[in-house]
C-alpha cells in the first residue's frame, strides 16, 4: 500500500539525493577507517610495532568485518534498509570515539574489531538501497556514485587526520571524524523509506521504479532463498570472486600506501599530492565504470556484454601496478597507482552492482555480504602474508614489497576470468530463479 502524505511536496530525482546520502555513508565509514592507516607510521614508533603488529591489527578489523558482511547481509533483507544502515552508523561511529580511549596494541584491536563489525553493513545496504530505488540501466552509476565515498574519503583522509594530529595529538584525530555520522543520521531518518511507501516521491518516479522492478523480476515466486540456495548457482561464486579477487588489492593501497611509500624511501609528510592520486583516480574509475556500462546498455548492448566489458578493462588495467617495481620516483609511482586504482575502480564498480542486476531485492543484500565475506577473508590471508614478508625482507629497503606488488596486479585478472566464464544466463535463469543478464 501507497503512504501518501498530501501536505509533502515530491522532491524531483529522489533517488539521486539517496544515492548521495549512500555516498556519504561511505564517506563518513571511510574516514574512520582509515585514521589508523594514516597515523600507522607515528603510531608504529610511539608504541613499537612492527609491520606484523600493524597487519594483525587491520586483521582484528578485516576479522570483523568479513563475518558481519555475510551476517548483516541476511539481516538487512530481513530488517530493511533503513533500519539496518542506521544501526550501522550509529554503531562504527561511537566505536570510532571510543578508540581515543585506547591504551596499546590490545586496546586497539579490540576496538578495530568492534569498528569492522559496525562498518560492514555499508556495502550490503548501499547495494540493497540501490535495487530498490534505482531501475537497471542507472545501477551502474548509482553504485559508483556510493562506491566513490571509499576513494573520495581515503582522499579526504590526510588532509583530515594528519593535521588534528599535528595540533592536538592522535586521540582527538579518532573523535572528530566519528561525530559526523551522528548528522548523517539525522537526513537519513528523515529521507530514506521504501518507493512505494515514500510520503516525497513523484508519481512518475515511483511508477518508473515500479515498471522496471515489474520487467526485471523472475517469473518464479517462493520462499525467501536461503544462503545454500543462492550458492548453488554459478552466478553467484562469479559475484563472489568478483569482490574476493580484487578488493583486497583495494585494501592495500588504503592500509599500507603510507607505509609502502616510506618503503620507498619517501618521506611521507612531503607525499601528500602522491598520496591522493590513487584515490582520486579510483574515484573516477567508479564514475567511469558506472557511466559506461550504462551508456553501452543505452547503445543496445545486453546487460551482461555491458558488464563484462568494464570487467575485462579493470582486470587488464589493475596489471599497471607490475611496472612500480622498477622505480622509487614519486611521480611515477603516483601515476601508475593512479592508472591502477581507475580500472580497480570501473571493475568493483561492476563488482558492487552484479547482486542488484542478478538477483531480487530479498536476496541483494545477503548475496553481497557473502561476496564482501570472501573479500575479507583473501584481504586477511594477504595482510597477513604481507606482513611476515615486508618484516622478513625489510633490509632490502626499496625493494621490499616488490614481490607483493606484482601479486596485487595479476590477481585482478584472475577475478576477471572467473566472471567472465561463471557470470552468464543458465538453467537458474531460465527457471526464474535469477534475473537474465
């Protein structure tokens, strides 16, 4: 039934002010996640890590937050978008403030752990959100309008943390983001309902939504699938490696870029401008993932083609970051992170939108938190790998983390094959129980 409210006026294009409130989200969850890796290098010599102790520290996050996904995914098609994503940000945000409480390592993976859990609602929400509200030929942009909150915070994020730093020590750098999701929350209760239940949405804006939902949907009805269900189909393990294959890329340059660059003989206060290429670059690469897709799909081109097009492009693109062994020139290793992190960014793009284009709304959220679920996992294996090998190998200074950086640019490529060859129309779709692509 239709909640109509005669005294609300519609606000034109509502689901792009939604879509900019999940950016914002993802701004907002970014920001607080990455404070340690942007204090990690002071941190390190006020309490005496090693790169190990760092790397079991993102691990006691990344622990967290690969389970959460998997169990806040179910939960959200259980409990709705609205709710769900509110005790998210409520959640990490007061997490947030309370690691200025901590005392030493111990205390600090303990609230890492406590943060991961909160934060990984985000992504299973942000995905959910976009099927509800956006038809298919707007997907793609609409998941990079969000996704881009992870580049566009990993970017703002020096410039934030570094200074309070500066001026008033790590702990407040830990508070003072974590207020700003208290007014996020205040739009997001107040804008966020359901289309068809939304008191400001337009008539043809909702009809629009509505019709494409009708045009999408399997034929078939039944009970909520179950998560054995849902993996029994290949679309679904290609959805997984998608994500498994090249966030954890992803999570390197976020977590250890600072690190990765003093490795490098860089000072790290003098690599600001470096510091924010990849992730400016990623940022683009999300719009251009989205943009793109679209406009191949407005040209004629099927779902799937259109898809897998960006998909191929990421996968070959993320292989720039082989050529970085060969330099210690900040420029140069700026500008091939840059080209990297924008075809990381077009295939996560991908990535993130292929649950809403496969599956129902009460099936999005759950399939996304197990593909982030995977992520995380292959992000622990790898930091933990990381670890033990930067440690073991760190007389060799500049070359350190060569050996790594290749790894990071074939790994993509795999993902790409594996999506190319699992993500297709099969008797699943035939039978109604996935959406054709």
């Amino acid at each position: 039934m239709t909640a109509t409210n005669p005294k609300a006026s519609a606000i034109r294009n509502l689901r792009w002010w939604i879509g900019g409130m999940l950016f914002a989200s993802t701004v907002i969850n970014y920001l607080d996640r990455q404070t340690l890796s942007n204090l990690a290098p002071y941190l390190k010599k006020e309490y005496g890590w090693t790169n190990t102790d760092y790397a079991n520290l993102i691990i006691a996050f990344r622990l967290a937050y690969s389970v959460g996904q998997t169990l806040c995914g179910k939960l959200l098609d259980r409990i709705g978008t609205r709710r769900g994503l509110t005790i998210s940000v409520l959640w990490y945000s007061v997490v947030s403030m309370l690691t200025s409480l901590a005392t030493g390592w111990k205390s600090f993976a303990g609230f890492r752990f406590l943060l991961g859990l909160g934060e990984s609602a985000n992504w299973p929400a942000a995905t959910k959100a976009v099927s509800e509200w956006f038809p298919k030929r707007e997907r793609g942009l609409a998941t990079a309008l969000f996704d881009s909150g992870s580049s566009i915070g990993g970017a703002m994020a020096p410039f934030v943390i570094i200074p309070i730093y500066l001026h008033w020590g790590w702990r407040p750098a830990f508070v003072i983001p974590g207020l700003l999701g208290f007014l996020w929350l205040i739009v997001w209760r107040w804008l966020y309902h359901l289309p068809e239940a939304h008191p400001r949405v337009s008539a043809e804006e909702r009809e629009m939504i509505e019709q494409d939902q009708r045009e999408s949907a399997p034929e078939q009805g039944g009970p909520r699938p179950r998560w054995l269900d849902l993996l029994r189909f290949p679309q679904t393990w290609g959805t997984i490696a998608s994500k498994a294959l090249t966030d954890p890329v992803w999570f390197f340059v976020t977590d250890w870029f600072p690190i990765y660059l003093v490795a490098k003989g860089i000072r790290l206060e003098g690599a600001f401008v470096a510091y924010w290429v990849p992730f400016i670059a990623a940022d683009l690469g999300n719009f251009f993932g989205g943009w793109m897709s679209g406009h191949l799909i407005w040209r004629g081109w099927s779902l799937g083609a259109a898809r897998k097009a960006l998909v191929i492009f990421g996968g070959f693109g993320v292989t720039l970051l082989i050529p970085t062994v060969f330099t210690t020139n900040l420029f140069v290793l700026a500008l091939l992170f840059g080209f990297a992190t924008f075809a990381y960014a077009a295939f996560s793009t991908i990535a993130n939108v292929l649950p809403s284009d496969l599956y129902t709304s009460e099936s999005v959220a759950s399939v996304s938190g197990m593909s982030g679920t995977a992520a995380g996992i292959g992000t622990i294996i790898a930091f933990i790998l990381i670890g033990h090998f930067s440690d073991e190998h760190a007389a060799q200074a500049t070359t350190s983390f060569d050996p790594i950086v290749v790894v990071a640019g074939l790994v993509p490529f795999v993902g790409t094959v594996l999506v190319l060859l699992l993500v297709r129309n099969t008797r699943a779709t035939e039978a109604g129980l996935v959406r054709r692509i």
